[in-house]
C-alpha cells in the first residue's frame, strides 16, 4: 500500500532533534527520506542514548536517541565541506520535492545549499530552514539548544514550584520540548506548502522556521492573559492555574492525578469521595470559586485520597467518568492495557539486533496507514545505492568520490 507521500521526497540536511523529528513523520507518511551525514561521524544524536544490542547480547554503536528519530529514512554519508560533496548535494536537491536543514542562519550558503542556491537548481522545491532563532533579528547568529528556548519563551516562568514553597524555582520540562514543537511546526509548513505547489503556484517557497518562536507560538493559551489584561502567569507547580482540582494526589501506596475541568466532573468527584453536598457549597459550586478557595478544597480532597490505595480509587473515578490516572514511568506506560491495545509499541526489523521495538506514530489513517518498515539506517548505509539509483553514478565515480573522502559507504561510528 502506498503511503500519503510515496510520490515525495525529501532531501534530510537536519540533525539532532528538530529536524529529524519533522522528517521522520515525513517518512512515515511514505515519504522518501534521504539523510545526508558526515562521513566518519554522522549526526550527533549517534553518541546520545543507550546502545542498541545486537542479535548476541552485545553492544552495537547504534544508540536509543538516534533510533527514535530515523525510522524510515536512507543514510548516505557526504562531506559536504568538498565541492565534490556539494555537487552531489545539488543534483540530489534537483530531483527532490523538499529540503530541510536546522544549520545556524547562513551557514549553508558558504557551501552553496542554501535556499537561494538550491532554487536555482530546482523552482518546485520546498525547503525548510529551522533554526534556533530564525534567520533574520537580533540572535540570528546565535546557537542555542532546548533549554534556552524553554527559558526565553515564558515556559520556565510557567513551570515549577511557586516562590516561598520547598523546591521553588523554575523547571524544565523533562523532554526536550522546544524541539519537538519546532518539528511538528516544520511538519504542517512543509506540507501545506506542498499543497500550494500542487494545487496553486506550479513552485516551491522557502520556510523559515525558529525554535523560538514555534515556542513562543505554542505558550499561547497561556501567553493571552498577559497580552489581553497584562497580567503575569505564575508558576504553581502540577497544578493549573485555570481550574481546581487539577494536581497529584497521594493515595496510601503512591501518587495519582485528578483533573477536573468543569462544574458537572467536580459533582461526579465529590460524589466519588462521599461529600454530593459540595457542589452546593458557594467556595466549590463553579471553576473559578473553587480556583479561588483552593487551599480549602485541596486539602479536604488530600485526606480522603490517603486512606485508601490507587487501586481503590481508580476504577471508582473512572466509573464516574472523572479525569484521572496514575503517575507512570515508561516500564508502566508500555505495559499499560489502553497503550498496548492503541499498538503504540511497532516492531522493525533492524540488520544489528533483529527485532527493534519503536514507538509508534499516533496518527491512525484508514485508507494509508503508516508502515513500520524501514528502521532507523546505519551511518552511510545507503550511500552508493542512492546516488546509483538517482544520480546514475557508476562504480569508477563512486571509488573515486570514495577515496577523496567525499562520500561514505556503509561506515559507522
């Protein structure tokens, strides 16, 4: 079955995260994927994470942060500082639908790869610049890296404890999330500007994506307040500051999350803990009283919660159709009954280790479902089967691009 995109292909300048994560969601649409790396080295994410273990137990050079974002794609290894590199760059580029790349600003136009080279070279291509602060203003020039777009966005001044309680102080969140928004962002640019081509213009357009600002964009819901009456979320911790109870709780073997959203779900909670009376009470009987006299409510919630295990509450909150569940870490999420039933776990077969388990795409179509059949590719692994495939290049040009270090076949870190 072919996939939404098996008639596009990308040409996978990126490295790292943001970049990585768009193209890959591209790859499980069907797209062809081409990732360009350096020989010897690769993308960066090949030395994070823990290490892939071969079919005998032992541990290979492929490594968990890679492998979660390169499913799908083919590997070739060119040294794009070589003018013999660039050329190769430049022909794969004209017969390509779209680029990405997460460079600094300007830094591939030193080599000809930028968007106004590669245009020239190809009018219909689509090509994606993401950065960490965009290619024009003041911090263009700069480098950055997750943390610091979750500290300049506003996310930090929203995230951690409240001041003058224990463990105040801002927080991040625990994966990398700026990136992640960034590839989503690049995801829905590219493809709507593939649309445009398609069905409006006959040509591609150049995107220009920053971190930043995909970061600043997705603080939104929060971010209104202070543009609508100036003021200033807080930091409060788990909880919301929009609605109450919405926060962790700890049951007499650990800790579960109650979110209530509305007015009807609190009824159905204080039914749950045996006080129907307290939707009555003026402190509860709407969201922003209860917001307001939180710390009357919260407490009263806490005592009841503690007598009794997660096991006791759980099914009774759900049966009530109140939002709540556990606190889990992964070895709980993938052995839990909805994740599994959802087959958010696919299986790969991988050249090193046999089976790979991934997680999945959780995009469910009904007439192209995404396939799990390429696994992440080994560094240079597809070098000479791409340029033979699309460049036509025979072996004597492959041996010779080969020793002056231009390309790579088959090398790994």
């Amino acid at each position: 079955m072919s996939g939404l995109l098996s008639k596009i292909r990308v040409l996978d300048l990126s490295r790292v995260l943001s970049g990585p994560w768009a193209t890959q969601m591209l790859a499980d649409f069907g797209a062809d994927v081409i990732k360009v790396e350096r020989p010897g080295i690769g993308d960066d994410v090949r030395q994070q994470g823990a290490r892939l273990k071969d079919r005998a137990g032992g541990e290979t050079q492929e490594r968990s942060t890679f492998l979660a974002l390169n499913r799908g794609k083919r590997s070739i290894a060119i040294d794009m500082a070589k003018p013999s590199g660039q050329r190769l760059i430049r022909r794969l580029a004209a017969c390509a639908d779209v680029v990405v790349e997460n460079f600094k600003a300007g830094d591939l136009a030193r080599y000809g790869l930028d968007h106004a080279s590669l245009a020239r070279v190809n009018p219909k291509l689509v090509y994606c610049s993401i950065s960490g602060f965009g290619q024009s203003g003041p911090y263009s020039a700069m480098p950055g890296y997750d943390l610091i777009f979750q500290s300049m966005s506003g996310v930090m001044s929203l995230t951690g404890i409240p001041d003058g309680e224990p463990g105040a102080g801002p927080q991040r969140a625990g994966y990398p999330v700026s990136d992640t928004t960034a590839g989503f962002y690049a995801t829905i640019g590219i493809l709507a500007a593939l649309h445009h081509r398609d069905t409006v213009s006959g040509v591609g357009q150049y995107i220009d994506l920053a971190l930043l600002d995909a970061q600043v964009a997705a603080t939104s819901s929060m971010a209104m307040s202070y543009l609508v009456a100036g003021q200033l979320p807080q930091r409060v911790g788990i909880r919301s500051q929009l609605t109450c109870p919405y926060q962790d709780f700890a049951c007499a073997d650990g800790p579960m999350m109650i979110a209530v959203g509305n007015d009807s779900q609190f009824a159905s909670l204080a039914r749950v803990l045996g006080h129907p009376e307290w939707p009555a009470d003026p402190r509860f009987a709407t969201t922003p009283e209860r917001v307001a006299n939180r710390e009357a409510l919260v407490p009263a919630i806490a005592d009841i919660l503690r007598r009794q295990p997660l096991a006791h509450w759980l099914p009774l909150l759900r049966e009530a159709n109140v939002p709540s569940g556990p606190i889990n870490d992964f070895r709980q999420v993938f052995d839990d009954p909805q994740i599994r039933h959802r087959e958010m776990v696919r299986e790969i077969e991988h050249p090193l280790s046999g089976s790979l388990s991934v997680v999945a795409n959780p995009l469910n179509f009904s007439a192209t479902p995404v396939e799990y059949k390429r696994p992440p590719p080994l560094l240079g692994q597809h070098t000479h089967e791409v340029l033979r495939e699309l460049l036509a290049v025979g072996d004597t040009e492959l041996a010779e691009l080969g020793a002056e270090g231009a390309i790579a076949q088959g090398e790994r870190p």
